[in-house]
C-alpha cells in the first residue's frame, strides 16, 4: 500500500511530461507552417509593390514629359 503513494505520483509525472512534449511539438509544427506562410505572403507583397511602382512609373513619367514640354513652351519654369 506505501508503493502507491509513490509509484502514482512518478508515473503521473511521466504521463504529463510526454503529453507536454508532445503538444508542444504540435505547437512547433504548427509555428513553422505559419511562419512559412507568412513569408510568402510578404515575398508576393514585396513583388506586388515592385510591379505597382513600375506600372505607376510607366503612367505617370509620359505625363510628366508633356508637361515639363508645355512649361518650357509657355516659359514657366
């Protein structure tokens, strides 16, 4: 009977330390993925922004030569 006062406690320890163990390697796994998806998602922004600027560069710089064009003509500078 004095057994069971020790042996339960032990093994009530090993069992929560595995069941620990184990939750936080799901965490783990669970961490890397969002983190690989997170990463992604910031690489199709960073090329997003690089191609917006060149779309906006492309509009707007035929514009601004027709009236840097007009301003030297009407002799405004």
């Amino acid at each position: 009977m004095m057994i069971e006062y020790l042996v339960a406690p032990i093994l009530g320890l090993l069992i929560s330390l595995k069941y620990t163990n184990s939750m936080v390697a799901k965490q783990a796994a669970k961490c890397e993925e969002c983190c690989a998806k997170i990463e992604s998602v910031e690489k199709k922004i960073a090329e997003h922004e690089t191609e917006m600027l060149q779309k906006v560069m492309t509009t707007v710089l035929p514009v601004a030569k027709a009236v840097n064009r007009l301003n030297n003509e009407v002799g405004i500078r």
